[in-house]
C-alpha cells in the first residue's frame, strides 16, 4: 500500500484517566466511526493515521495509556454476533 492510499483502520484506546479519555475520544469521533467502546473504524491514508497518532500520543500519558491503528486488508473477513452498532450503511470491507 502506497502512502497515499486509503484504507480502513481499526483504532483502539486504553486510557487510564477520565479526563485524557475524554480528548482522546473526541479526537478519534472527528476521524472515525464508534464501532465498540474503545474502537474506532477510522478511513486514511498512512500519512493521516500517522498525523492522527501524532496527536493523540499528545493527549496521553504513555506510562499508562494504550492506544493502537491497525490496518484492515482489504479482502478481509469477519463476523459479528448480536446488535450492530455501526449506523446503516456503514461498512467495512
């Protein structure tokens, strides 16, 4: 994947302080979709989740905080069990 392609990311969050959680959530609402508590699906090329990692590692307290992006494949699998909580007509492929 080049640089400047998008792709779907899943981004997810420990944060140990309610205020830093807070922040952290924000930001991640202005980049992504909710999918769990603690899970983003967020769309971006590689440069942008490094620009938005840059950020959020300014939000936190790396000694007691956890947040990670991985990148989805794009032919990927999966399988949910219970209520959706994407909103209709939000997928990830």
């Amino acid at each position: 994947m080049s640089l400047s392609q998008s792709a779907h990311w899943l981004v997810t969050y420990d944060i140990a302080d309610p205020q830093r959680l807070t922040r952290v959530c924000k930001r991640l609402r202005k980049a992504g979709t909710p999918v769990q508590y603690s899970v983003f699906a967020v769309e971006g090329n590689t440069q942008q989740i490094k620009m938005m990692m840059a950020q959020l590692a300014r939000l936190i307290d790396t000694r007691d905080d956890d947040v990670r992006a991985y990148r989805l494949p794009e032919r990927g699998w999966s399988a949910t069990l219970g209520q959706a909580i994407l909103p209709e007509g939000i997928l990830l492929e």
